[in-house]
C-alpha cells in the first residue's frame, strides 16, 4: 500500500480503522480490504483492541472500538469550545503574562486544544494537541469534576516541576464539564499559591467561554 505520512505503521493502521469505517470484518476480510499482508493486520488490529480502538463483535470480527466513541466527542466538542476559548484565553494570557491553555477529556487523559505562550522567555510550553493524564495538574483535576467553593483548582510542581498552574471548568447549560481554562508558569512568578493570584481570572474567563458558547 502507497504511504501517505511516511510513517509505515500509521498509515496501515489508518488503513485498518478507515476499512473498518463501512462494518466489521473477518481477518481475510481486513486483509483484502487493505491489502496488508495478513500477519500484520493481525497484529496491528490486535494491538488497536487492546486500546480499545477496535473490538470483536459475536462472531469474533474486527469492528471500530468503543473508545473512538469518546474520542469522537472529546474532538467535536474540542473544535466548538476552543473556538470559543481563544479570545478569553489571549485576554488571560495578557491579563496574567502567564501561558494559558484549553483542555478537554478524552477517555482517561486530557488533551490540550488551545495552547497561548507567555511572553516572557522562562514560560510554560504546552503543545497544541498534547494528551496528558487526568490524575495529575489542575486540569485534570478539574476535567474530573474537582474543583473548591471559589471555583478553581490549582497545582504546584504536581504534573512538572517548577510549575504552577490554575484552572477553572468551562459548563454546559447542564452544568457538565465542557473544558477546563488553564494558566501555568514557572514557580517563581506564580508562587505556591497560584489560585490566590490567578483564581479569579481564571473563573473569569472560564465564564466567557460559557458566554461565547451561548450567544455563538
């Protein structure tokens, strides 16, 4: 099969899940459907269920996995809501100096859909598209539904040392968790106690980003 990425491995398993597209498939099925050499398929298509992006259904076929699902939302949802975030995320980069960031969830990880720098040379880089663990930052924490009364959560030297970071959830009009609004910066411009000098902007913006949503 032609490559597209150059990457061999990512394009036969594009391959595989783009086959998938049109309904489960048996392993000869896989086979002539993407034209990679069986014993290749099968494994990349058993690695692909153990991630969950692909599943066997009753009759022991390969089908599209659950996790895509999530994956889809986490995307779509992404789209919406960072075009949303950007405007309030570049006032709170301003606002603050600091790097701003927007997250959502995907599955058991967050990912970073808008990612502002600060301007000042010691600063925060997070890159656009960045999938990192819930269990760890404050967004994490956040996209977990974590947040104290003032509406924000904070993190020192917890997913990386020698930053600090805030953050705030962006609802829905359910209430439910769309995102999380972030800042970040090294220790010693934010202190320990970041929420205590970022928390209210933070929570501001997140807002805005509520409103943006709302009125389109």
């Amino acid at each position: 099969m032609d490559s597209l990425s150059g990457v061999g491995v990512v394009d036969k398993t594009a391959a595989i899940l783009g086959a998938l597209e049109s309904g489960a498939l048996n392993l000869p099925g896989l086979v002539e459907a993407t034209g990679i050499a069986r014993p290749t398929a099968h494994r990349l298509a058993s690695a692909l269920e153990a991630h969950g992006l692909v599943r066997r259904d009753d009759d022991g076929r390969f089908a599209l996995g659950l996790r895509l699902v999530a994956l889809g939302h986490a995307a779509a949802a992404g789209l919406t809501v960072a075009d949303a975030a950007r405007p309030a995320l570049e006032r709170l980069r301003d606002e603050t100096g600091e790097s701003t960031q927007l997250y959502v969830r995907a599955g058991d990880r967050r990912v970073c859909t808008v990612s502002l720098e600060s301007p000042h040379g010691l600063r925060t880089i997070v890159s656009l598209g960045a999938a990192m663990p819930l269990d760890r930052g404050s967004a994490g924490r956040v996209l977990r539904g974590e947040w104290n009364a003032k509406g924000w959560a904070e993190s020192v030297g917890e997913r990386e040392e020698g930053v600090a970071s805030v953050s705030a959830p962006v609802l829905d009009s359910q209430s439910d968790v769309l995102a999380a609004v972030s800042v970040s910066g090294p220790i010693q411009r934010t202190t320990r106690t970041p929420g205590r000098r970022y928390g209210t902007a933070v929570v501001a913006a997140a807002r805005q980003v509520e409103a943006s949503l709302r009125h389109g």
